[in-house]
C-alpha cells in the first residue's frame, strides 16, 4: 500500500526561523510557502532527495499545530507515508481495523490529498497517507 515516506512534518513556532536551519545551515531549499487554511497553518516544503521536509507553523491558537506545540513543545509532529490511492488506503486500514482520524481525504499542501491515521493505532506516531498529483 505503502510507496515511500512521502514527508516529515515538523511543527515550528515561526516557518521564517526555522528556515535559518533547514536552508542556511543544511542547505535545503523551501519551495515556497502556502496557507492551509482548512488546517490554519503555514506550510513550507523542502525537497530533501526523494522525500520531503514540511514545517508547519499554526496561524490560529485553536490550530492542531498550535495545540502540538503547546503539548510538546516544537518538533517532528508526523510522517507522511505515499499511497498511490488515499480512499483505497483508508478502506483498507479500516478493514484491518485501524482508527482514522479521517475517514474522507482532506486536502494538503500542494494539491495533495491525505488521510491522517489516529496515533492510537499506529504505536503513538501522527501518520499521514498522502496522495499525490
Ligand atoms: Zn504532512
């Protein structure tokens, strides 16, 4: 079911400093910022060879990220695993059993459509299905 992991999500207080890190001292390059609003964050991604970085920065107090950030201060917050069909994907987890947290495909960054697994089910890790293009 599974490609490859797609990205890595890191929830920062501010996109603009930690890009400082990513792009000044690993040389990454951040292909540009973009507002989910769904998800009131802002998202940089940096491709980092055949996978990604995500940092998300909430733009709202009430925002997932914002409550993570609250909860564990910054830092990986999930992975995102690419599938070549999201509803496929889902159908199939929930066949095994496994918990979503959404049962619909939500959008992402990019155009991307994702699924977020419930940590509960998945050992304590955020996992995200991603469908791309
Ligand atoms: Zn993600």
């Amino acid at each position: 079911m599974v490609n490859k992991i797609d990205h890595i999500g890191i929830a920062v207080k501010s996109i603009e400093e930690a890009l400082k890190f990513y792009e000044n001292i690993l040389g990454l390059k951040s292909a540009g910022i973009e507002v989910v609003a769904e998800q009131k964050v802002r998202v940089a991604f940096l491709p980092t060879g055949d996978s990604e970085v995500e940092l998300l920065e909430a733009t709202s107090e009430d925002s997932p990220v914002a409550r993570f950030i609250e909860k564990n201060g910054e830092g990986i917050q999930h992975i995102a695993y690419r599938v070549d069909n999201v509803e496929a994907a889902i159908s199939e987890m929930k066949a095994k059993g496994l918990r979503m947290i959404d049962e619909i495909p939500r959008y992402g960054a990019g155009g991307a459509k994702i699924a977020f697994c419930h940590p509960k089910s998945t050992g304590g890790v955020l996992v995200e299905l991603c469908q791309r293009g």
